[in-house]
C-alpha cells in the first residue's frame, strides 16, 4: 500500500514539473488515499496484533 502511494507521488510531481495539471491533481487525490488507507490498517494491525 505505501508502496503504491510513493508511486503516485512521484508521478504527480513528474507530472506537475511537465505541466500536467490535472494528472498531478489526481495522482496526488490517489496517493492521499492509499496513504491513509496505509496509515489505518498499520495501526488496526499493531492493535490486534498486541492482543495475542
């Protein structure tokens, strides 16, 4: 997933230095996305993971 996120941002910022607007626009909508996705399901694994 972080994987993927990183992925995106480094598109968005290739795209947004050739002038790519809207491209840079949602490759960043998608990197936010799957960075928070990331985020949420690496703290709902530490939780449950604690448990056992």
């Amino acid at each position: 997933m972080l994987h993927y996120a990183v992925i995106f941002f480094i598109i968005a910022i290739i795209a947004a230095v050739l002038g790519f607007g809207g491209i840079a626009g949602a490759a960043t909508g998608i990197a936010k996305i799957l960075f928070i996705v990331f985020l949420i399901m690496a703290v709902l694994s530490f939780l449950f993971g604690r448990k056992r």
